[in-house]
C-alpha cells in the first residue's frame, strides 16, 4: 500500500524509495473509491520531501490526469502548473516521456487538442533526439487518436501501424495494446480499409 502522511516520510525518509513510490501510485486508476481517493491525497501529502525531487514533475502530471478524468478540472489544472513548473527537474528518460505523456493527455481529455499536440510533438521530440521508442509509440498513438476524435479515420492509420510496430519491437505491452485498440476502433469507423494492411 502507499506509504500514508507526512509523518511517515519524516520518521522513515531515509527507507522511502521515491521511485516505488510512483510506481505504487500509478496503480492508482480513477479517483471513484475512498481507498482510491486516500491513497492519492496521501501520496500527494508526501511528495514535498526532499527524496522527491527528481520525481515531482511526473507525480502531479499523473495525479492531474486522475483529477481531470474524475471531472475535477480546478485541482487538475493546479497539479498540472505544478507538474510544468517542475518539468526539468526530471533527469530519468521514462519518467519524462510519462509526464509529457500525462500533459498531454489532460490537454487532449479538455478538448484542447492544439496544447495536447504540442506535447505530443515534445514526447515525439524527445523519442527520436533521445532514441527512444516507447516515446515515439506514445507520440504516434496521440497523434492518430487526434486524428480520430477529428474524425480523420483515413490518417488515423499510418502512425497507429508505426506505432504497433515500435510498440512490438521493444515489447511495450501497453503501447501495443493502445495502438491495436485505436486501430479496431479506426477500422470500424472506416471500413474500407484493408484489414490485412492494419494489423
């Protein structure tokens, strides 16, 4: 379970292990229970330590795409400030392509999807500058349900196959099953595509 309150932090922060601690936390996945919903303001109660400070960036990105998707746009928008204030202090690769990730992922749930593209375009940046594929699945799957929800099935396509195919060749189960998920959804609403072709 989450390690719960400040006062837990300061008797035992030599023992708390930050990254578990995100870990735990992204195992959190909507805010519509009490457990749930202790867990995340007990999470957030400790983040202020200092053994925190390399991992602040993509707490509160997460936890503002848990606020935004529970309909609490308010609190969303506040972690999300702090979450782009904190942004470079993040020197883990994954942990900056997770929070670009979530960024965008609140933009695109608001319906701002110039602001979403922006940070696609950033994890894109990020996945080829840096070489990292999962990044550029993860941009790819933004870019191609952009594309859906405008209802551009057609250009949908292409980036979910690159995606799928980055996705399979590092063995990111998650991506993978994002892509094959959006392209079932893009084949139903265009059905004149070839199957064959799409998975």
């Amino acid at each position: 379970s989450l390690i719960s309150g400040s006062s837990a932090v300061n008797a035992q922060s030599s023992v708390i292990k930050p990254l578990e601690v995100y870990q735990q936390f992204k195992q959190i996945e909507h805010l519509n229970t009490p457990k749930n919903k202790q867990a995340f303001n007990d999470t957030l109660e400790i983040i202020d330590d200092a053994t925190f400070e390399n991992l602040r960036a993509p707490f509160y990105a997460y936890a503002a795409k848990l606020s935004v998707n529970d309909g609490n746009w308010p609190r969303g928008q506040k972690l999300l400030d702090k979450a782009l204030k904190r942004l470079n202090n993040t020197n883990d690769s994954n942990l900056m392509v997770d929070t670009l990730d979530y960024i965008s992922w609140v933009y695109f749930n608001r319906g701002d999807y110039a602001t979403a593209n922006y940070y696609v375009q950033k994890i894109a940046d990020y996945g080829f500058t840096a070489d990292k594929k999962r990044a550029q699945a993860i941009a790819l799957n933004r870019l191609a349900i952009s594309y859906l929800e405008l209802g551009f099935n057609k250009l949908a396509m292409e980036p979910l196959q690159s995606a799928l195919k980055l996705s399979r060749s590092t063995k990111d189960t998650n991506t993978e099953f994002l892509s094959l998920l959006y392209l079932i959804n893009a084949r139903i609403e265009h059905p004149d595509s070839d199957p064959k072709s799409t998975l």
